[in-house]
C-alpha cells in the first residue's frame, strides 16, 4: 500500500501546483468582467429591427444606454455588475438584462459561466429557454402579482436558482437607477388625495417660518436705508417637495403639476419654494449671473445654489385657503440632494450699511413626511430560505432518511445479531435511496460538487450558495460529519444511488444464481489507483479548464443513471450498461475501482474519529470467513479493514455474531473456552 499513498501524495501535489499556477496568471485563471454588448447583441434583446448606438454609463447604477435613430430605446445590465451574481463555482454567473424606457424586461441573455450543475442534465436549449422566460416581465407590477416566472429548473436549482434572482434584481436596480421606477420606500408618485393649505402644513408637507420687521431690524442695524421696526413680515417663507402628487398637485392643479414635473430627470426632484413679506428670496441678480445666490439647499456636507436652468416660475397656487404669497419658484434639485434625506433651504438676506456688510440668514428644515412615500420594502427573504420554504416535503424525507440511518449505525450491534432484521432492512433502505432519493429527489452526488466547492474556496465562498439546493446540502452535511465518525462508507454505503442500484443488481444476479469472480488480492489494490488518479486528475484539470474537467467528469455514470434517468444518447448508456454487467459478476465494481467521489470521500475518511467495527484477535489469522464475504475487498489477508474502501455495510459484523458462520464462536460453542 505504500505505493498507492506516496502516488496518492504525488498527485495531490501536482493539484496543488495547478492551482498555483492559475493563481498566477495560468490559463485557467478568468477574467472577472462583466461582459459587454454590442450593438446586434443590444437589438437582439430590446427586439429593435433599426441600428442601434450603444453607450456605456458608469455613473449611479452602471449599465449600457441603447438609441435607435436618436432615441432611447432601453437599457441594458449586467447581473455580475450590479446583483454580483455569483454560482455554484464561487464565480461569476454573468446575465445581460435588458429593459425598456417602460420598465418591461425585453431580453436575457446568459454570457458566461463557470457552473458544473448546468452540466447535469441541462441542454443548452433549457437554458436559452429558461433565460428568455424572463422576457415580458413588467417590473412597476406588484412582487406578488408576477406569476408567470420560470420556475427553476429540478436538476440545477442552485445555479437557475441565482439566474433567477440576479436577473430581477438587475432588472429592478438598472430600473430604479434610470428614474422608470420608484424605489420602495421612495416618494410616493402616483397616489393622490386632494388636500387644501391647513391640511398640508398640518401633515408637514409645507413648511413654514417667519422673520418679522422688528427682528430683522435687530439683525440688520447700521444697514441702509434702515429697516424699520414693526409687526409685518420681513420674509414669510414655506418650502416642501412638489414630486408628490398630493402636494404638488394640490398646490399647482393639474395642468400646473404636469408642467412642473413633467421635465424631471431620473433622480430628480422638484422644489416649492413660496415667500411674501418685504424681502425676496429670489432677488434680481440671478437675472445677469444665472445663479440664486439669495437661496442655498444643503444637506450632509452638500450645497446646492440653483440656477436658471433648474427654476421655474409659478405665477399663482391652485389650493383652497392659501394666504396671499408675493413669490412662488419651482427648482429642480439634482442627484446630489437626496429628496429621502432630512435637507435645509437657507434664505440669506444682505444689506450695506457704513461698516462692513450685514448678513441675516433664515434657515428652515424639511423632511418629506411618511405620508407621501411608499411603503418601505420588506426584508428580501435570501433565496434558500424560500427554496427551503417550498422544498419542505423533500426536506423532510431526507431528513428522515438520515434520522434512519443514524439509527441503524449507533444501533448496529444490536442490529448485527439480527440477520434476516439486517438483510431486509438494508435492501429497503438501498431500495428507497435508489427510488426515492435517487430517481425521486435528484439527490447523487457527485465529484463535479466537490470540485464546485474547491473553486468556492479559492473564490469566495457564500454558504447562501450551496444551501440553495437542500437535499444536496442535507447530503453534503451528512457525509462530512459522517467521515468523522464512521467513514466514507456512511454515503457510498447507504445513501448513493448509483451504488444501491450496483448492489441491487448484484443481488438479484446472485439470487438467479450468477456465479461471482474473485479477484486476486494483488490485483484489487492495484486496480485502486484508477479512481485516484481519475478524482485528482479532474481536480487538478479543473484548475486549468473547468470545461474539460466537467468533460472528464462525464467518467461519473451518476448523470446518466440517475439524474437523466437513462434518457440519454446511446454511448453513455452504453457506458453505464458495461459498469452494471460488470457488477452482476463483481459486487459493486464501479465503487471498487473505477469512482473517482469514493476516492474523493476516501481520503478525508483518514481522519475518522471512532472504530465501530469490531475484530477479533482471531481475524485474519484463524479465519478468513469476513475478508472471502466482504463485498468489495475491503478487509485485507490480516483481517483489517481498509477505512478507505469500506461501504460500511456491516456483513462482517453480522458474520462475526453468528454462532453458525464464525468459526470462532464454533469453537468457544464445542469447547466451552471463551477466548
């Protein structure tokens, strides 16, 4: 056995050095950039028939803008750009989403991938098809009312799983940053209760706040001609936002309204200010400089002075009970002012006098009230949590099935005395993981995850990610613990399908009385080292190419088997026909020898904490009884038991009780001697 370790070493290493040498620029070593459209790809998606030009924005939310003869015709995303959509792989799952200038997904397109569970099972068409589903999708609708999505597809639902996700977050980010809809929580822009001047400043949509004559004549002394003291206004100011229907509207009327926020950039927001009083927070400067230096909007470290690009005038107010105003002027704030945000309008008032100048300046507060935004969103439920959610009759049968067989395990002893009870319950048991978790649930592991997780760990590794899938996850978490406690044979014994359908077979050959081949103890150890150098060889290929090393992966029948269910082209289920003939005649022969997940779970199966397995002084010496039986050659001419090959079936423990079969217990039976 030494040299089958020292080779297993050896290629381990060179997997070490693979990957090394991709991490330092090697050819498997991928760009990660979101990939970029051009223009046929854009019409394609946005279903334009005329040339389009395409232009990259950086600015906000980053994307593409597409025109058509001088027009905008849509916008296009990338999801491993703005949803950071990441795979199974631990990396990029790159999606272009396009939208139109009314908030409607037009097109998808998948670009790129590195995800080894779209190899299983799924056709390049299922993935154009389930891709393009999204096509239609109109994102100002409620959440709840789009019931026409894909639904992911059974055998990839972890990788369909984040399509899905990134491209409706892309979609509705993309969306929300081109102003085509409003963000949860945003200004409410579409509902509207009519309201009148009390009813406004009452629910803090207006603001108000007043500095009388005598006041400014104490802030402004020495200044000429001089102010005179007195109870009238020096400046009645109100301010509030007018991108709300139910103020702006109600202030403006309609005609106003529409004329106000018509012209609105996305990102925009409008607002109202209106004065009366002796001062005018408008002045007649802007009028030479195009710049209302009497006015400055602040928040967070932000100034903000309009100019006369973003002022409107408004003549007169349409709302019921206003007070008499001298000034109404409309500005239009930029991106840099954030309407959610509390913000301060400062009017400032200057005077000359004899001295130096004199300065009072009037500021007032403004938060939009709840009242005229949307309701905020709820909490986004992470994906795996509604895949759980949805899986729960799945879930529950695995977990079933590993509350059984945990049992079966601390239980073995009392099982093992119990011949026809072992026999039985481990062909039901092989019987339902075949049916049920293997035809039924889609529940094979493979050696393809194992490299899926290696790459994660190198990329980024997101648990959000694997618990996507939950039988797979259920089965993973299983056999890793299981490792610890009893080896590899927790999974290759008892939960893989492939191999209760190889033991299966086998036992129905050996009940129509199918003579079974010995192969020489020599021989058996040798034939090992193929599974070992096919799991090394197809991680260590997968750091060089992901796509050759899915290719060689196809050396797993599982796909074929089990997750397509013999619905394939003839070479592979040839391939799959040869491995199961082969098994008629040597138990489990694939498991043995050619399985390179058995090797994979061998060799962490080292670190295997307990020995459940009992031998005798006698093993290997006296008797040999347990090594001839031993299903796949696990227990060498010493009668030890290679944790690396055993399917922890529990026949030697069965023979090692029976007071008919073991030699041993023959013995101490005739002669009465219990050693």
């Amino acid at each position: 056995m030494r040299f089958l370790n020292g080779g297993i070493l050896a290629l381990a290493l060179l997997c070490g050095v693979f990957a090394q040498g991709v991490a330092a620029g090697g050819p498997g070593n991928d760009a990660l950039h979101p990939s970029t459209p051009d223009p046929g790809l854009a019409a394609q998606l946005l279903r334009q028939s005329a040339p389009v030009q395409v232009a990259r924005q950086d600015d906000g939310i980053p994307g593409w803008t597409v025109r058509a003869e001088g027009r905008v015709v849509g916008f296009i995303g990338s999801t491993w750009e703005i949803a950071g959509s990441v795979g199974y792989s631990g990396r990029p799952l790159d999606v272009l989403v396009a939208i139109t200038p009314n908030a409607v997904i037009s097109g998808a397109r998948l670009m790129q991938h590195n995800e080894p569970v779209l190899t299983l099972g799924i056709s390049d068409a299922d993935i154009v098809a389930y891709v393009g589903g999204f096509a239609g999708q109109n994102l100002r609708a409620p959440v709840d009312a789009r019931q026409d999505l894909p639904d992911v597809i059974s055998r990839a639902t972890v990788s369909t799983g984040v399509i899905r996700d990134g491209i409706l977050r892309t979609a509705r980010t993309l969306a929300i940053g081109r102003g085509l809809i409003e963000a949860a929580g945003g200004i409410d822009r579409l509902g509207f209760t009519a309201t009148d001047w009390p009813g406004l400043l009452a629910a803090g949509a207006l603001v108000e706040t007043r500095v009388s004559m005598t006041e400014a004549a104490a802030a402004l002394a020495g200044t000429t001609p001089p102010l005179q003291p007195g109870d009238g206004d020096f400046l009645r100011l109100w301010v509030g936002l007018a991108d709300a229907p139910s103020i702006g509207q109600s202030l403006l009327g309609q005609p106003g309204y529409t004329a106000a926020v018509g012209n609105l950039g996305p990102g925009d927001s409008a607002l109202i200010v209106i004065s009366s009083g002796l001062w005018s927070h408008r002045g007649t400067d802007w009028r030479k400089s195009g710049l209302f230096d009497r006015l400055t909007i602040s928040q967070n470290g932000t100034s903000f002075q309009p100019g006369a690009d973003s002022y409107q005038m408004i003549k007169r107010l349409r709302i019921d009970h206003a007070p008499e105003v001298k000034e109404i002027s409309l500005f239009h704030l930029p991106k840099s002012i954030n309407p959610l945000a509390p913000f301060r309008v400062t009017v400032s008032a200057t005077r000359l006098g004899a001295g130096t100048p004199a300065t009072l300046t009037i500021p007032i507060e403004y938060r939009l009230p709840d009242a005229y935004r949307l309701p905020p969103a709820a909490p986004d439920v992470p994906l795996w949590q509604t895949v759980w959610a949805a899986k729960h009759l799945q879930t529950g049968i695995v977990v079933l099935m590993l509350s059984v067989l945990t049992l079966i395990l601390f239980a073995q002893e009392w099982i093992t005395r119990r011949p026809r009870l072992w026999r039985f319950g481990r062909i039901g048991f092989l019987t339902t993981t075949l049916f049920v978790l293997g035809w039924g649930l889609n529940g094979q592991l493979s050696v393809v995850q194992v490299v899926a997780f290696l790459h994660s760990l190198l990329n980024g590794f997101r648990w959000e990610t694997f618990l996507i899938e939950p039988v797979i996850f259920l089965l993973w978490g299983f056999t890793a613990l299981g490792l610890l406690f009893w080896g590899r044979g927790v999974y290759c014994g008892w939960l893989c399908p492939f191999g209760a359908l190889q033991e299966l077979t086998n036992t129905a050959a050996q009940a129509l009385g199918l003579r079974q081949v010995a192969v020489p103890q020599a021989l058996h150890e040798r034939l090992w080292v193929i599974k070992y150098t096919a799991f090394v060889g197809i991680v260590a290929l997968s750091f060089y190419s992901l796509h050759h090393a899915l290719i060689a992966a196809e050396f797993e029948p599982f796909k074929t088997a089990i997750s397509m269910r013999m619905l394939r082209a003839w070479p592979f289920l040839l391939f799959v026909g040869v491995i199961l003939v082969a098994g008629l005649f040597i138990e489990r022969f694939y498991c043995r020898y050619l399985c390179p997940l058995g090797a994979g779970l061998a060799i962490p199966a080292k670190l295997k904490i307990f020995d459940w397995l009992k031998r005798r002084a006698q093993c290997g010496r006296e008797c040999r009884l347990c090594e001839t039986k031993c299903t796949v050659g696990a227990i060498d001419p010493l009668g030890r038991i290679n944790p690396n090959e055993c399917v922890l079936c529990l026949r030697c423990q069965i023979i090692m009780n029976d007071p008919h079969s073991c030699p041993v217990l023959k013995r101490r039976a005739r002669t009465g001697d219990p050693a």
